[in-house]
C-alpha cells in the first residue's frame, strides 16, 4: 500500500517544522496566575516531503496531534519555524493565510462530529466552495460536489442526505471528500480511521492511497495503530512526552528500531498467529506529567537501560543513515 521507492527519491520538502513549541498555559485563582504549562510539542522537528506518507506515532497524551495541529496554524505555536513549500508560514496573515487554507486541509477521528448534523452534503461541501472558489457558478459547484463524491466512492445523490443517514465508514468518506474538494496539497489524517471498523478501515485506507496516487497528496498520518502506520507510511516519527524520539523509513523502524521505547511499542503489536514467538517489552513506570516533565530524556523514568547522564541533558542525535535517526545513548 505504500508509496513505495519512487517516492522515497523525492526529497524535496513540503513541510518543514523547526524546533516547534506548543505550550498551554496553567491559570489558577482569582485573578488567573500563569502557574505553570503543559508542554504539550516540547521542540520538534520533521519535514514532510511531497507526495510523501509521514506516519505520527506514540502512546496517547504524547503530543502527536497537537503537533499536527500546530504544524498547519490549526493552533498557534508557542515557538518554532514552519515552512510551507520553501516559505515562512508562521509570516502569512489574513488574506493570503485564506489562500494557503487551500493547500492544507485536515481530517478529524470522529466524522459525525465533524459534519454539521443540520446541513446535508451538499450544503457542508458547497460551503467551502463559496468561501474559497466564489468564482464558480452555481452550476460548476455542483459539477465539483459530485466529482469529489464519486472520488470516494459514494453516488452523487448523497448530496441531498443529512449525516445521520450515513454509516461511520460513509461519513468518514464525506469528510475525505470535504478535505480533497479544493484539491490540496497536504492532509493532515488525525486517527482517521481508528473510530472505524476493521474491515472498514482497510476500504478507507485503500481509498487514501488512490487519492494519494491521483491527485500527487502528501499525508501526514497521525495514529496510535502501528499495524495501520506500518502499511501506509513511507516515513515514521516517533513521539514520546512532547518529544521525537527516533525517526525511520516504515521498512526500517519496523525491522530494526533502534530507542528502547520505539522497541517497546513495536513488542506491544498483537502477533500475527498462535505459533509465532514474541517478547513484551513492558517498562516500568507511568507515563510523568506534561506539566513536570523528567529532565534529560523523558524517557529515563521508565527506561531500563537509563544511565547518569540521561537524568542530566536529553541525549544527542545518532544518525544510523539517511533515513534513521534516533536520540540516545545506546
């Protein structure tokens, strides 16, 4: 399902983020004291290239969507560079913000939330036209409506339905079709398919891959599911605390992860028949608090092989090759 080389070749970077910070404040009392922060994107960095799968993983509370989020202006970031396509994103105001909305769009876990239950399709998808393409005539709307429908493999009468009639896999179809319907240039895909069935998550990922394929996307795929990020992605970043802890090739990470915690998820995969042999690394330890995170690598309170110097400083780069990184001592 996967991009495959041909992809891997073109290195030239869509999305760029740079030491990227989302911090949100902590009011207390009467008069609202800033007490503290939860350091939700604790310095960050990843790029995106174009038409490239970058697969988000990490256990739940680590950052990952917020990062997502952020990358795109979804939130505002606390610090940081973002670049789109060359360009300083965090530079871009108002009128010419509206124009950028364009080329990046978003597509949320639950699909019944993300659909106005008073409005039918068309009205939720003809929206959008209105505010972004209001040269369009009535006529050529409706054209595009039910282009982007048929995309996704859905009749074009469904324009006149409302989101309850709809099944999960359906709705989350329409919101496919919302997100490619000014044909962008990245989709932001958070847990979109982990509210799904199993044998519908497979139809949706297939039907991604195609979008990917026809239209020349670039998706970064955030998600908790590692049988799911392994089969779409092309590259994988790990998050761990706010943090990136290592980051690989799908085939790379997979076969030969390198940060104790990476190893940790990857053992946690249900294996694929009764007879086969495998380890759980389980790890001490809860996850620490975003607000008080450890000093030096978050990691250290739970990893088995933290040393002195883990408590101390977060742990420097080690490049494995050009497509494997990873931060830490071992």
């Amino acid at each position: 399902m996967k991009s495959g080389a041909g992809c891997m070749k073109n290195n030239e970077p869509l999305l760029e983020v740079k030491s990227l910070k989302k911090f949100f404040p902590i009011m207390k009392g009467i008069f609202r004291h800033h007490t503290g922060d939860v350091k939700a994107v604790n310095g960050i960095d990843f790029t995106i290239r174009k038409n490239e799968v970058l697969g988000v993983v990490g256990e739940s509370g680590c950052g990952k969507s917020t990062a997502g989020r952020t990358a795109i202006r979804l939130t505002e970031p606390t610090e940081g560079q973002i670049l789109f396509d060359g360009k300083d994103f965090l530079k871009v105001k108002d009128r010419e913000l509206k124009a950028y909305r364009k080329h990046i769009q978003i597509v949320f876990q639950n699909p019944y939330a993300s659909l106005n239950p008073r409005k039918t399709i068309a009205g939720a998808l003809e929206e959008i036209l209105q505010y972004h393409k209001p040269e369009l005539t009535p006529r050529n709307r409706e054209d595009r409506m039910s282009q982007v429908l048929q995309q996704v493999g859905l009749s074009p009468d469904a324009l006149e339905l409302y989101p309850h009639e709809f099944s999960g896999g359906q709705q989350q179809r329409i919101c496919i079709a919302r997100a490619i319907i000014l044909k962008p240039r990245l989709i932001i895909l958070d847990e979109a398919v982990s509210a799904l069935d199993v044998s519908i998550q497979a139809q949706v990922l297939n039907l991604l891959h195609d979008l990917k394929r026809e239209l020349n996307l670039s998706y970064l795929f955030i998600s908790h599911d590692l049988s799911v990020i392994r089969h779409i992605c092309d590259r994988i970043v790990v998050m761990y605390l706010g943090k990136i802890v290592e980051t690989s090739s799908s085939e790379k990470l997979f076969s030969n992860p390198k940060h104790p915690y990476t190893q940790m998820l990857l053992s946690a995969i249900p294996k694929n028949h009764p007879d086969e042999k495998k380890t759980r690394n389980v790890y001490k330890g809860e996850i620490p608090s975003m607000i008080t995170p450890p000093s030096g690598c978050p990691f250290n309170t739970r990893c088995p092989y933290a040393q002195e110097t883990c408590y101390r400083k977060f742990p420097d780069k080690k490049i494995v090759d050009d497509d494997h990184e990873y931060f830490c001592i071992l």
